[in-house]
C-alpha cells in the first residue's frame, strides 16, 4: 500500500522561504517520476514541479521558476520542494504526487495515481 505525507507546510512573510517534504512509503522514489502540485483557494490543482526517475529531468512551472527547488533522498524515501521567494500568491494547499506512467506537461492531475493528503503553506504580506 503507497503512502505519501507531505510536511512542512506553515505561515510565512513574502520573501521568506519554506521547505516541503514527502515522505513515501510503498514505492521507490527514484523508481517514479514524482511531482508537486499546489491548489490555491477557489482554483484548480496546479503541477509546479516533476522529478524524473532518474533525476535528470526537473520541470517548473512558470509561476514558480527560479524560486522553486525539487530534490528527493532515495535513502530516506522522501522528495522535497526548496521555495524561496515566497510571495502571498503561493498561499496553497501542497501536494505531492507520483506516476510510473507516461505523463503531459503542463502536469495535470489525472496522470498522477498516488496522492499525499497536503499541506498548507500560507504567505502573509
């Protein structure tokens, strides 16, 4: 049975930064291409970032390029997203997510099969 628990979410100011983990269990995450998504409030769930099984591939979205940081511990079993930068307009729900299968980008929810519950991350001005 997969398990994925995101961790790390809190209440920053813009321009601080945050560190999300996930960590998994019942999969590998250097086997599955693992993914961030975010849901900000009154909008649909939004992928930001993906990391290939092998690592080199590393996608982001526009709204978070350059701030944005995926990385994983195939050790510990876990994925991280570094956000710098932090603006109010980042305030959402993060989720991580894995497939073993053929994926689009812009990333979208329904390519994904395993799901975290989320965590809150909220910006204050």
């Amino acid at each position: 049975q997969v398990r994925m628990v995101e961790s790390g979410g809190d209440l920053v100011q813009a321009g601080e930064s945050l560190r999300l983990s996930c960590t998994v269990s019942g999969l590998n995450v250097g086997d599955y291409t693992m993914a961030w998504f975010r849901q900000r409030l009154g909008k649909e769930r939004e992928g930001i970032s993906y990391m290939s099984p092998s690592g080199y591939s590393r996608y982001f979205g526009d709204t978070v390029q350059g701030r944005f940081t995926i990385s994983r511990d195939t050790e510990k079993n876990t994925v991280s997203l570094q956000m710098d930068r932090l603006i109010v307009d980042d305030t959402a729900i993060y989720f991580c997510a894995a497939t073993f299968d053929a994926f689009m980008v812009p990333l979208r929810r329904t390519d994904f099969r395993y799901w975290g519950q989320g965590t809150q991350g909220t910006v204050s001005s």
